[in-house]
C-alpha cells in the first residue's frame, strides 16, 4: 500500500514535550515520512481540529478567538449558536479517545492535557458568569438543541473522563442546561433523536428524564425504516449522509442506554445494530480506490462525519463479518488524506474553514458556520481502541474498492 503525506511538524512521540501548556500544536500541514503509523496520524489530526476549541473555551476566550464565517445566505443568530455547535461536536467526537485516560506513552501524556483541557471548557461552557456561557435556551433558534445533543453524546461516550470528575457545581449547571433545551420543539425528522439523545444523557446520570421524547423518537425511527440498512429522515427517504452525521450511531446509542437501565428490550438494540452494520458494509464499499466517495446530498461541509456508523462499529467491535479492521482503517485513513491534507481546510491559526475538500464556503448550507464545521471529529471514534487493539496493529489492507478494480477477488453484495 501506498503510505502518505502527515499533517504534522514533529513526529507524534515529541509532542507532549515540544508543545508547552497553554500552547497550540504545531499547525504546519504536511511532510512526508514513512514512519508513523495510521493511528498516529488519526491522532495528530484529531488534535489539530480539536485544540483550538478547547483550549480557548478552557481559558474562556473562545467568543473571543474563534473566527465567525458563515455560509452564504446563512440564516442564524450566529453569535447565539456557533460557540456550542464546536464544543458540543468537538466533545461528540474526542470523547472515546479521551475516555482511555491519561497514561505515560507519549501520546497518553498528550491525552491527558486534552482531557484537562475538556474538563475546564465544559465548566467554562455552563458558567453563567463566565465570558464563554453557552446559550442552551431556544431563545434566539432552535439549533442549541442539536448541539446540546453532540455534548451529551460526548458525555455517554466518556463518562469516566468527562462527566464523573466534573465538580458537582458543574454537573447541576450542565443538567439545567441540558433541562432547558426542553423547551425547543424538535422537527419531525432526525431532530427527535435530538430530544431523546438529552433525556437519555439524563437517565444514564441519575438524573430525571422525559421518557416521552425517547420512546416517541425510537418508535418513528422505526417506522421511518425504508430497507437495507437505510432509514428515512422523518417520513421520506434522502440522498444524503444524515444516516451518518446523527440517525444510526444516536438510535443505536439511545437503545443501548435503555437496554442497560431496564427501559427497553434487547431485541429493539440488537434490530438497530443489524442495521448498522449493513449500513457499514454500504458506506466501506462508498470508498473509492482513492480515498474519495459520492458529494451528495446536505451538509457536506461537515465533512467525513457520514462515516460515523462504520467508526462506531469498529470502536465497539461490532464490525459486521464482511469487514475487516485493517480494511476499514486504511479506507478511512485515505479519506482523511483526501480531505483533510486540501490546502484552506484550516486558517492560519488553525481554525477550521467552510468546506468539504479546502475551503469551499458555497458548498455550506445555510445553517452551516464556523463550529458547526467541528462534527468532523466524529470521524475519529475509534481511536478510543487502545494501541495495542486489532484495528491499529494488523498489517494493511486493500479495501473493496481497491481489490474491485484492481480485478481482485471480491464478496459479493447483497441487501439485508
């Protein structure tokens, strides 16, 4: 297999020592090794995209630091939205990474700076006399709701490292908020599972929870279903990632919580995992040979963020038996090369820019700003894998599209 190009300035077992606390990370785009392994470079990746953002919010300047561009025609209060779409989809996405904890390898030490780092911007985030407050109410627009669902998202993916240590203080500060997104009416669409995603977040931490809004969204996800692995986005069927982006890794989630409080049976869980996992063998097989798949449907600025179902799957190996660990990491490393490695992806001070390959404003839809940018990082899920796990080390492998038309041998489709 042909190895890459890194988004790095200095090799990943120096950066717990070259970086300083309180600085950024190196933000020189790429050089060419061959020594680093694909985790390393997911690794790297992550904190470049992540960094920012907490450590702005953690010190309280991210309203002060984080740059506000917008989609054309965009239509939000985006000074009301933005700060809580990057924070809520940034802990979404690093969440498992940091759930491994602080260890002494170099990159355990790098962790466990991000883990402190989310910790403090999550109390900078409900700190109602802070400069960095978040708007949780539906005062202004309906999106805290959605972002308000990533953080809690984040929180269910991490409870060791990001909910359990928090002072109590602040985990009454974040429960108000999350209770005050109550508020905000969902659509009759993946916007539900917004709704369900909070009152879930609740029920895991012993909280009260409006059990109401998580069983109305499963029960219409489940008549929503179209076939094969693919549900609709409320009543009808879109060309689009949203499957990814929201629906499939929330339900699943959703229903493993309820599972494991006695709210649900197994065989809602496990029906939703089967679909999963067909959805995974669709998006693998979406991977050309090079890296890319189809820019289709709304939202493309958030980027690789459709792959969350076959992330997830591999976080929680429950890969489906068509997939192999290395295949999956090796297509979803190249997407990354793809996408990430596209000069204007970042400013000059290594914020995020409107986008789906470089920056690319006119793809954004009208919702779309700075932090809603940030959903990117749900990408990265399986670096809560240790090290040491099967998807890291096992030797490279060519994924579908490559044997295909390379005329290799190759399984065979087939619907679920």
């Amino acid at each position: 297999m042909n190895r890459r190009r890194f988004i790095q300035a200095v090799p990943l077992a120096g950066l717990a020592t070259a970086v300083k606390p309180g600085d950024m990370l190196p933000t020189s785009m790429t050089t060419q090794t061959q020594a680093h392994t694909d985790r390393a470079y997911w690794v790297s990746l992550m904190v470049r995209i992540a960094e920012p953002v907490l450590l702005h919010l953690s010190k309280g300047q991210l309203k002060k630091e984080m740059p506000l561009e917008v989609a054309p025609a965009y239509g939000k209060p985006v000074e009301k939205v933005t700060y809580l779409e990057a924070f809520g989809r940034t802990i979404a996405g690093i969440a498992p990474w940091l759930e491994l904890g602080a260890d002494e390898t170099p990159e355990g030490q790098i962790r466990g700076r991000m883990i402190k780092l989310a910790r403090e911007a999550t109390a900078q985030a409900v700190d109602p006399a802070g400069p960095d407050y978040m708007n949780f109410t539906g005062l202004y627009d309906a999106q805290p709701l959605v972002d308000g669902a990533f953080l809690a998202h984040g929180f269910l993916r991490a409870p060791t490292q990001l909910w359990e240590p928090l002072p109590d203080k602040v985990k009454q500060q974040v429960v108000a908020a999350f209770k005050s997104l109550r508020s905000i009416t969902p659509g009759y669409n993946n916007w539900l599972l917004f709704a369900a995603m909070i009152e879930t977040a609740l029920l895991r931490f012993g909280e009260d929870w409006d059990a109401m809004r998580v069983d109305y969204a499963v029960k219409k996800h489940q008549e929503w279903y179209k076939g094969d692995g693919v549900y609709g986005d409320g009543p009808d069927f879109h060309f689009d990632y949203y499957n990814g982006f929201v629906i499939q890794p929330m339900l699943v989630d959703i229903l493993k919580v309820l599972v494991a409080n006695g709210k649900a049976g197994k065989a809602a869980y496990d029906q939703a995992l089967v679909r999963m996992q067909r959805y995974g063998v669709i998006q693998e097989r979406l991977i050309s040979p090079e890296g890319t798949f189809p820019v289709v449907g709304r939202s493309m600025a958030y980027r690789n963020a459709g792959f969350q179902p076959l992330v997830q799957l591999a976080l929680h190996d429950q890969l489906p038996a068509e997939l192999t660990p290395a295949q999956v990491r090796c297509a979803l490393t190249a997407v990354k090369q793809r996408i990430f490695e596209a000069p204007g992806t970042f400013d000059q001070k290594g914020w995020m820019q409107l986008g789906f390959c470089g920056h690319q404003p006119e793809i954004a839809d009208v919702y779309t700003s700075t932090g809603s940018s940030y959903l990117c990082t749900v990408g990265f899920l399986a670096l809560g894998l240790p090290p040491g796990h099967i998807f890291w080390t096992s030797a490279p492998e060519e994924w579908t599209a490559q044997k295909a038309w390379k005329g290799k041998p190759v399984l065979k489709d087939h619907a679920l």
